[in-house]
C-alpha cells in the first residue's frame, strides 16, 4: 500500500513541509537558508517574483506590492490588487505560489505529487475547498486536509506514546507570532476531533518584542541621553532613527528568547543616537518581562476557560493542555495556564513544527489513492518536451559579479530562477525576454560558485532544472598572467632533518596574488647573535627538493638585526605579494620581537648566497653518497654511474664557489646557481618516484595492520574517525607528494596508537617484542622489569604489562633526540 | 564554533571604533584560522544591499533601492567548506539604509 507520506503546514506567517520516512519525520530545511520555516509571504516586483524571508524585504518600501496573512482571506472573494502587475491576485494563487515554493525544498530525486496540507480550525467548507484548489493548482494530484489542533495532537501522541482508552478532552493552545487560537479536542480509542475554538488574530509574539522596545530599552535611552520622545520618533515614518527601531527589535526578540531560559538577561546597547555614541548594558530580569506581558497573556486564558465553559464542562474534564506556537516558549505561559485551570499543560513537542510533525505522521498512515500510471505518465510527457538551450558566462573570473547571459527555445518556457547553491543567492522567479535573460550573480570570493537555473512555465511550475553551472571566481581568466610554476616557501621538515618546500601559490593562479602565511619559529635566535632566519621563495616544483627551485626571493634575519631575541615557537607572519608585472614583495612580521621587515625583489636585485649554495650542495652531497652506496651494493653500476656524475658535477660547483667573494658582481654566481639547480633537480627526477613507493608502502603497511586490529568488534568505534582519515586517500596518493602521504601515514599512526592504547591487552605483543632488544640503557633496570612482566603475564594481569612496556620503552635510547639536536643549527631556515 | 566566531567578530567591531589599530594584526591571524578550520567568514559593512542576497537576514529602514547599503553588520555570515562543497551555516544580520 501506497501511503501519502507528505505533509504541509500552510500557516499564516510561516510554512514547513515535511516526510514520513519509515517511522521517523524529516522536516525539511529551505535550501536558501539555514531555516525549516518560509514566511507566507510574496513580493510582485514588475517581472519578479519573490517569496519568503526576502518578500518581506519589501514591506517597508513597498508594501502594496507584497502580499501576506492571505490565509485569512481563504475562500473569500477578496482579492489582492497588485499594482506592479496591474493585477488582481487571489488568495488561492497566493497560496498556491507558497506551496509551489515548498516543493523547492525537496532534494531534485524526490517529487511530491499526493500531499497533506493542514488548515485551522476554524475553516469552512468554502475555507477548505479553496485550501484544496491551492494545491492541485501548486501542482499536487492528491491533497487530503487536516485541522491544525488534530496535527498538534497526533504530534503530541506519537512522541509520547500514550494509549487512551476512555473519552478524552484535549486544548490544543497555539500562540505564533502573530495569531492566536484555542482548541477544544475530543480524544477516545479510535478517533480526535475538534469540538470548538476560538482565537485572535491579532495577538502573537510580535507584540512582546514591542512592549520591550517600548516600555524597557527606550526608557534606559533616554535616561542616558536625556533624549525624549525616542518611542514616537523611531516608530515614526519619517525618523532618523528608521534602523535604530530595527535594530532594538533584533535585540529585544533575543532578550526574549533568552528570559525563556534564564532568571536574567543582558541587552548590549552600542547605538549612535544624534550623533552621539552610547555604550551601555541594561539588565532585563524575568519578572519584568513578566510583568509587561500579564495582561496579554490573562487574556489567552481567559479564552480557554470559556471555551471550557461554553462547552458544559469543568476544568477537571480537561486532561491536558498541548502547546504550540513559538511564542509558548516563554515559561509565564504554562506557569498562567496550569494555575488557572489546573491540569498539566505539555511542552514536550517542538511548538513550532508540531503541526507539520503531526500531519506527517497523518500522511504517513494515509493511503494514496493516486494510480501509479499517473505518476508514470506524467515523466513521460515531461521527458517528451525538448528544451533547448545555450548559456554564456565567463567560467573563471576575478569580478565579485558574473553576467550570465542564456537563450532558449521550447514550449511553454516563460520564467526563470537562478540559485547559488551554497544558499546565499536566489534571483527569484523572473520572466524571460524574447525567450532569453541576462542576469548578474554574485560570487563567493575564491571560491567554486555552483549554480542551478530553474526554468518554469506561466503557472510557475518547475520544467527543467539545469544544474550545475559552475563560475570559479580568482583562479583563471582568460585576461591575466598564470604562473608558469609553483611558488614555494622552504620550510624546516623536523622529522627528515631536512628543509621541504611549502607551496604558497600554485601554478595556474593569477597574477596579481597575495597571501599571508603564519609559521612558528623553529629555534631561538638571541639578539646580537650570528645566528639566522632564511625566507627562501622559491619557483619550482612544490613536490621537488627545495635547492632544485629557483630562488627568487630570499631574507637572511641575523641575531644583529633584531630588536629583541626570536623566541622558538612565536608567531612569524609572511605575506607574499607577487605583482602582476612579477615583482614580488616580502613582508615579515616577528611577533616575539615586535619587528617588521619588508623586502622588495625583482629580477634586477635577484639576491643569491654563495653560502647558501654551499650549504644547498653539502645538504644535497650526503644524499646523494648514500643512494650511491646503495646502487652499488644492489649492482645497480648504470644508476650509480648517472648519480656519479651527479656528485662529481656538483663538486666542481662547490670548488668553484669557494673561490668566489660573496659580493661579487659578475654573474658567476647566478651561473653556479643555475648549474646547481640542474643538476639536483636531476636528482630529485631520478630518486623521487623510489621515495614516493617507499612512502606509498608504508602507508599501505599501516593501513594494513589498522584494518586488522578495525576488524575485532571491541574497536568499531574507531572505524568512522578511520573512514574519515582514507576519504580523499586516491587524491593523496595520487599527489605523489611525500610529504602529504606522510602527513597520512602520520594520522593513521596516532590512530593506531589510540587503538593500542585503548586496552591493556594489546601490549602482550610490544612486551614480547622487547625482550629480544638487549640494547637498554640500563640492562639492571630492564630486567628487573621484565621479572614483573613474566610474573604478570602468569596471573594475567594486563595492566602491570602495560606499565612495564612504557618503563621498557623509556629505556631504549632515542637515535632521534640527537638528530633533532643536530638539526637546530643555524644550516637551516628557522621556520617550522 | 559559530558562537566563537560572533563573538571575535563582536570583539573586533568594539574595537574599530576606539579608532585604534593594533589589534589588526591579531584579527588577521584568527580570520586565517577560522579559514584553516574551513569557516569562511565574511563581514558584509558597507556592501550594496540587493535583495538577491540570500545569506543575510535584512533590517531594512527606509526605502530600499539602488543605493541602499549595509550600515551595520550585528552578526557576520559564514559559510562552512565541507569536501570542497560550500554551505551557508550562519546568514548574516544587518541593518540596511
């Protein structure tokens, strides 16, 4: 059996749709916002069209043209007259526009086509017959009714799991944000109905942030500024203080909201009233608000007890009240209701999506009686309409705006919408010219902005939806330089004891390009010291060995230069700025010292050290030696021949730079630099991919071992974080960048570690690992422990295992603490 | 996170109208974290209003029109990265003249 499953709150200030899934309701979440609700409400500006949250926009501006609260009109023959249009539009179209627009919020694989769509209580036939032209006209082929109080209480039922079982009465109070009705609910075994209600129109949760303008924050500002009349003037329509109202209406709906929950509130006032700044906090306390808000809400009281009267029954014949409506938040509400009529009065339900919750429950156990033929009927004629269409727009571009220019031939094409789909643009619906548009879209700065264009027919109906387009804004234009190359920063690598290359800016980007980059120091430079920081830019291959780029800005920051001492771990702040004409710019900020230094370089000034060169081959030689060593043993005499050459080549540089005077002007030294660039760079082509493989197996190796240990039911929890590590593995290892496949293996191994660790058990296998190591520090002390650990292994006594595998470990010498030493030396650049 | 962020961006605006500008710097390094956290945030004063806009929430006084612009920002809007896909998580509130 087919069930509706769909559901629809078509409220009279707010609307929600939402799904019964399988026993569970997923409200809805409006794809252009962060909200489940959409304001009834519509804009007619000339040829666009605008609902929800952004109609209301026009209110102040344009209040003829924006159409809302036509729910209360349902059914009757008023219409609404819209002068930008010259048309008279009726509430049934009004609503159908809300519902079509709910629709929207449903992800492109699923369709509503049967629905349920609430009504109040009090609707007539007439009211409802109308509510149910609105959704076929919106598109539904099925649209079954339901009375918001019998929703609230299906709502409440549901997630409360109660059975009754004797006749029932219920009240079902809803109090929004700007209506208010009660309801008289009879419940027994097999059925609710609504037996009376009553209600105004013109009381909700609106009025409260008023009265707290008005009665609390405007007499604290005028007490500070001996201003007067502030009240009259900000409600006034031609006020200077047109914002200031906004703005202490936001405050005052906050402070609200927070008294809900607290004994106590703070109202932050940071104005500028008549040119004057006033920065102040006003304490509201809850009994103030209390107190401003009694009489309004002793008469929604008051409505209850004579619904109960006016029925012959007594407040004990009432056995519950149900609340809804965000306005119900505020404890004064239950606290009033319960004492006057003295039954329990629940708030378990969320107040402002219990009626949508409800329905969906409703849908969800009412069959659809819609033919399945239909529904396959209708793809088939969608599918049968060709649309064709072509769009122009730039892909790539730096302009914070994009024009996107589109032409169209097909039936029935008559609107247009475009949305930015990471919610924060929505043309509204347009009307085409000459079956084209030309539109501006904002873009999201740096960003990939992804687009998705509706087409849609006069009735507003959805015919095509064209998705992604997609605009990359400030990495490519067809207008600007690309570069050539990588440009990297060398950096400190403290586990290869070496220096690694970090890209700043990738090849492609365009010029012009800036970025800041925040490093900490790896060691302490003293002032007045010989030590020093380096700021190598480089251009060249961020995967390759730094001395294989060619450096085209580099920074010596000696002891003697600074104003205080370079602490190791402080901030340094580099920003990059490469013109477009590639003249680039080095700012550098030391925190510990509060020190600037810029430097500017173009190709005339290209700075080169031959120390640096020096250093560069020494770092290079070693390497270069042990692959040798290597080669030979393996026989491998064609491969060490090639790095021979290498070694020898590089030699003759270093013999040659010695003889050189580091302010020499000739150009020898770009030359040997130049030289020695090639010639490590043939190394790196020659060894890169062997190390990649290493990297590549040990990353394999690790994951092995962690899917074997993932594997036993104790670790399950670990899985996710596992599946989150490996989630862009192809991509990493598809990089063939060391440094980021060891960054993975890095995080696979703390993960490894955190398994281990996460039972006593797992260090029987360390221990018997250590006790073939006999290279202890102290030899006394490890056996001494390995005593305890035999003993403990006999009684099973996993935790002392653990203990002695973390004393044993303390006692095997750490090779990496000298290396780490060494490495602090001044060969390197100093930025971590 | 999104609360710490309002509230540095509170902090930050409480600031520029001591007229003092020695916190630049520190403002500057939180906003390159948020970004290393994949928050983006965007602080929209100043910009033309369009209604378009979906990711503020728009207290507008007076007539919007062309020249209407962002006169004050009480919280900023901030979009979250998420596998390379974009989302908004928090829309900005703005005062709009």
């Amino acid at each position: 059996m087919k069930t509706i499953n769909f559901a629809i709150d078509l409220g009279t200030t707010n609307s929600l749709i939402a799904k019964y899934d399988n026993g569970k309701i997923k409200i809805y979440n409006n794809p252009l916002g962060l909200k489940q609700t959409l304001p009834s409400c519509i804009a007619f500006r000339g040829n666009r069209i605008v609902i929800g949250d952004k109609a209301l926009d026009y209110l102040e501006k344009d209040a003829e043209n924006v159409c809302m609260l036509f729910k209360r009109k349902m059914g009757t023959q008023d219409t609404y007259h819209v002068p930008s249009l010259d048309q008279e539009k009726q509430p049934i179209e009004l609503s159908s526009l809300v519902l079509k627009e709910l629709k929207n919020f449903l992800p492109d694989d699923e369709t509503a086509n049967s629905v349920v769509i609430t009504i109040p209580a009090a609707f007539d036939t007439i009211q409802s017959n109308a509510t149910k032209k609105a959704g076929y006209l919106a598109g539904f082929k099925e649209v079954v009714l339901l009375q918001e109080p019998i929703a609230a209480c299906l709502a409440f039922a549901n997630t409360s799991n109660i059975a009754v079982k004797e006749k029932e009465y219920w009240i079902v109070y809803d109090f929004g944000g700007g209506t208010f009705d009660v309801a008289l609910v009879e419940v027994d075994e097999r059925e609710l109905k609504v037996i009376d209600h009553q209600g105004d129109n013109y009381l909700g949760g609106a009025d409260f942030d008023n009265l707290i303008v008005k009665n609390l924050i405007v007499p604290f500002i005028e007490e500070k500024t001996g201003q007067s009349d502030l009240w009259k003037s900000l409600k006034s329509k031609s006020s200077a203080h047109k914002g200031l109202y906004f703005e202490l209406l936001k405050k005052a709906e906050e402070a609200k909201k927070e008294l809900s929950n607290f004994e106590e509130t703070e109202i932050e006032l940071d104005i500028t009233i008549n040119s004057e700044d006033l920065y102040d906090h006003l304490i509201i306390k809850r009994e103030m608000f209390e107190n401003l808000i009694l009489s309004n809400v002793e008469n929604t009281v008051t409505i209850i007890k004579d619904i109960i009267k006016d029925n012959q029954l007594l407040n004990s014949d009432i056995k519950r009240v149900i609340l809804i409506g965000g306005t119900t938040y505020i404890p004064l509400i239950k606290k009033s209701i319960a004492n006057a009529i003295g039954v329990e009065v629940n708030a378990s339900i969320d107040p402002t999506s219990a009626v949508v919750e409800g329905a969906a429950y409703y849908a969800g156990s009412k069959p659809s009686e819609l033919k399945e033929e239909e529904n396959v009927e209708e793809e088939k004629t969608q599918e049968e309409s060709i649309i064709d269409y072509k769009f122009f727009y730039e892909q790539n571009t730096r302009d914070s705006e994009e024009l996107i220019t589109a032409k169209f031939s097909g039936v029935d094409i008559a609107n247009f919408r475009i949305i930015r789909k990471d919610g924060g643009y929505d043309s509204g619906v347009k009307a085409l010219k000459n079956n084209s548009f030309s539109e501006f879209v904002p873009l999201l700065e740096g960003r990939l902005n992804l687009f998705k264009v509706q087409l849609l027919n006069t009735d507003l109906e959805v015919l095509k939806t064209i998705d992604p387009l997609s605009i990359n804004h400030g990495s490519y234009s067809v207008n600007g330089q690309p570069l050539p190359n990588d440009i990297c920063m060398e950096v400190d690598d403290l586990d290869a004891s070496a220096t690694r290359l970090e890209r700043i800016f990738a090849k492609g980007s365009i010029l012009p390009l800036k970025k800041k980059i925040y490093k900490t120091a790896s060691k302490t430079i003293l002032k007045k010291s010989k030590s020093n920081l380096t700021i190598n830019v480089i251009e060249g291959k961020s995967n390759g060995l730094p001395s294989s780029g060619l450096s085209i800005g580099y920074i010596e920051i000696f002891g003697e230069d600074l104003e205080d001492d370079l602490i190791k771990g402080t901030d340094i702040e580099i920003e990059l700025e490469i013109s477009e004409s590639r003249e680039l710019k080095i700012n550098v900020y030391l925190q510990s010292c509060d020190q600037e230094f810029e430097n500017v370089f173009s190709e005339s000034e290209r700075s080169i050290s031959i120390n640096k060169i020096n250093t560069e081959i020494n770092t290079v030689l070693g390497d270069v030696e042990a692959v040798i060593k290597t080669a030979n043993s393996l026989e491998n005499f064609e491969y060490s021949n090639k790095l021979e050459s290498i070694r020898v080549g590089l030699i003759e540089i270093q013999i040659e730079a010695s003889m050189l005077q580091d302010d020499d002007i000739s150009d020898t030294k770009f030359q040997l630099d130049d030289k020695k660039r090639k010639l490590i760079q043939e190394f790196d082509d020659l060894t890169r991919n062997e190390l990649v493989a290493k990297e590549i197996e040990e990353y394999n190796d690790i994951k092995a071992d962690l899917e074997y240990h993932l594997n036993q039911d104790e670790n399950e929890r670990f899985k996710t974080k596992y599946q989150r590590i490996i989630q862009n593995e192809k991509e990493v290892i598809n990089s063939l960048d060391k440094y980021l496949i060891r960054s993975k293996i890095k995080e696979l191994e703390e993960l490894y570690n955190a398994i281990i660790q996460s039972s006593d058990e797992n260090f029987i296998s360390y221990y018997l690992g250590l006790k073939f190591y006999d290279n202890f520090i102290n030899k006394r002390k490890a056996e001494r422990l390995f005593e305890q650990g035999d003993k403990a292994l006999e009684q099973k006594d996993y935790k002392v295992i653990r203990h002695v595998v973390y004393g044993l470990s303390a006692l095997v010498p750490e090779s990496d603490r000298q290396k780490r030493k060494d490495f602090n030396d001044d060969s390197k650049t100093g930025l971590n | 996170m999104i609360e710490i962020i309002n509230q540095i961006f509170a902090l930050e605006s409480k600031l520029i109208k001591t007229g003092s500008n020695d916190y630049t710097r520190n403002f500057d390094r939180i906003a390159s974290e948020f970004e290393n956290l994949n928050y983006h945030v965007i602080n929209p004063i100043g910009k033309p209003y369009r209604n378009e806009m979906t990711d503020v929430e728009a207290s507008i006084s007076g007539d919007l029109n062309k020249n209407s612009k962002i006169t004050k920002v009480l919280k900023p809007i901030i979009y979250q990265i998420d596998d390379n896909e974009t989302k908004l998580v928090q829309k900005g509130i703005v005062i709009v003249e």
